[in-house]
C-alpha cells in the first residue's frame, strides 16, 4: 500500500491547471461534462483513501472493535505512516461525511422551499412573477429537467427587449435541458469531500453558464442578441437577491461570457487531439483521473489482504 494511498488526497491539485486549460480551450459542453466527471471520480478516491486510512487508524485505538489481529506490529509494518495518519483520518472523514450531508440537506431544503412558493401557480413551464425585483432563474424539476420551470419576475423582463427576453428564456431552458443544476451539485458535493476541488466548482459554474449561452445562442439565431441580454440582465439584477440553491447556475464572470459570444461559435468536437491545448486539458484530466483511481485500487487491495491474513478463520 504504503504512499500510494496518500496520492488520491493530492491528486486533485493537478487538476487546477486542467481545469484553467478546459474553460479556456473546450467546448463549454465538453469541459463541464469532463470536469464533473473529473471532480466526482478524484472526490470518490480521495474519500476512499480517508476510509482506508479510518480502518487502519481505528485498529490502534484502545478497545476498537475491529479483530486484535488487525493491530498486530507485523500488519502495522505493512501499512507505512498508520501511526499519525490513521487517527488524524478519522475525525477528518467525520467531518467529510458532516459537510457533505449538510450541503445535500441544503441543497433539498431550497429546492423544496422554492417549488412550494410556486405551487400556487398553474402548472406551466415558466413562470413570471409580479416583483419589481429583477431575477430569473431554472427550478429544477425531474430527469433532465422534466417537470422543471423557469422563474422570471417582471422587474426583469422590463428591462429587456422581445428579443432579449426570448435569449433569457432559451437560455433558463438550456439549463433545465442540460442538466445543469446535477453538474453543479456534483462538484459541491466533491470539494466539500476534498478542498483541493473547490477550484473544479469555480470552473464548471463558468462553463456550465457558457453552455447555456451557446445553446441560446442556437436557438434565437444571435449570439449578439445573447450577449446583449446578458449584459443587460446583470446590469438590472446587480444587488438583488439570487437563489441559494446548490444546483441552481451562477451567474458567472459576465464580461468573459459576453466576450465569448462576441466571438466566433467554438469548435464542436467532442474529443480534442492531443498536439492542442484543449487536447492536453482533456488528456491531462484522464491522466490524473486514471492515477487516482489506480493509486485508490491499488490500496484498497492491499489493504484487503493485508487484514484478511491477519484476521483469523
């Protein structure tokens, strides 16, 4: 076993550079999707890691229930670094496992909260409010959004054209569509198992934003007419109150987004060659994904029979 069983837990610091290269370079689709993927499968193998460490640690404590054979010197021998590591594992998982249902039980609570808030409303696909404060946002409903709504207010769509308004629309609706909301949960859910992770959060607000400008963008024929709706929606909704719902999409860095649109559509290819810069994002995410899920397997295994020959029949 010995220090690959720590890798997992610094892994995630290589993907701050992939995740800089993927919200640069890949299609906003492609980078939140790879770098969901990225978050979860490095936060599963970090959080495995804590829970290999836990089981070695909690067979040193004083009356641990675990068999006396799995605190032999000879099985210590085996498992390096147990001594310090193993006990600081077990509050640090408790806190893991802590943080993470408090964000899950957050993320529920408003969602539950915001859907009652609407339940008096006739059923319908969007939603508009009669609020002078200006806000619009995708409420998540069922698989991919099915069932899910879009909540503007009036204040907001004062401020915008017919054609703003139909950008603003696709654009809430792309969100539902793609299942946006789940990708930001995830990455939440895997920087709270692992604070290396945090920046992958960062990221995939971005590029999950970005998604759903190209989809407006598609869909009203105009990236100008997106651009300009994202200006001016941020411009009315500076100071008011957003949504605190984990899965609902950020707003985003809106000079950068209004940029991106003001330049040509980008390259739709789902899997960039290596010799790119896109290429070498998504190839070094794989890389770092596939060293941490070795390094998890390869402990896990070891570990395994390490305590099978010390627990007896």
């Amino acid at each position: 076993m010995g220090v690959f069983v720590f890798l997992p837990l610094v892994l995630p610091l290589s993907a701050w550079p992939v995740a800089r290269l993927a919200e640069q370079h890949l299609h906003p689709r492609t980078a939140t999707r790879l770098l969901g993927v990225v978050a979860v499968v490095l936060a599963l193998c970090s959080t495995l890691c804590l829970g290999l460490l836990v089981v070695v640690g909690t067979a040193q404590l004083p009356g641990n229930p675990l068999p006396d054979g799995w605190s032999d010197p000879e099985v210590r021998a085996a498992v390096p670094y147990d001594e310090v590591a193993g006990p600081a594992a077990i509050p640090a998982l408790l806190a893991v496992v802590a943080v993470a249902v408090r964000t899950g039980w957050r993320h529920h609570r408003v969602r539950r909260r915001a859907g009652r808030a609407l339940g008096a409303l006739r059923p319908s696909s969007v939603a508009v409010l009669p609020d002078p404060v200006p806000y619009a946002y995708a409420l998540p409903g069922g698989v991919r959004g099915a069932g899910g709504r879009v909540v503007v207010s009036t204040g907001m769509l004062a401020g915008l054209t017919a054609a703003e308004r139909r950008a603003l629309f696709a654009h809430e609706r792309a969100h539902l569509a793609g299942a946006h909301h789940r990708y930001l949960l995830a990455v939440r859910l895997a920087a709270d198992a692992n604070p290396f992770l945090r920046p992958l959060g960062t990221a995939v607000a971005y590029t999950a934003e970005r998604w759903a400008d190209e989809e407006a963008a598609l869909a009203v024929g105009s990236r100008r007419t997106v651009a300009r709706a994202i200006g001016k929606a941020a411009l009315v909704s500076r100071g008011a109150p957003v949504p605190t719902l984990a899965g609902l999409a950020a707003a985003g860095p809106v000079p950068r987004r209004v940029a991106a649109l003001l330049r040509p559509a980008p390259a739709g290819y789902r899997w960039p060659p290596l010799r790119t810069t896109a290429g070498l994002a998504a190839w070094g995410a794989t890389a770092g994904v596939a060293a941490s899920a070795w390094s998890s397997a390869n402990s896990a295994v070891t570990l395994f029979f390490v305590l099978r020959a010390a627990t007896p029949l």
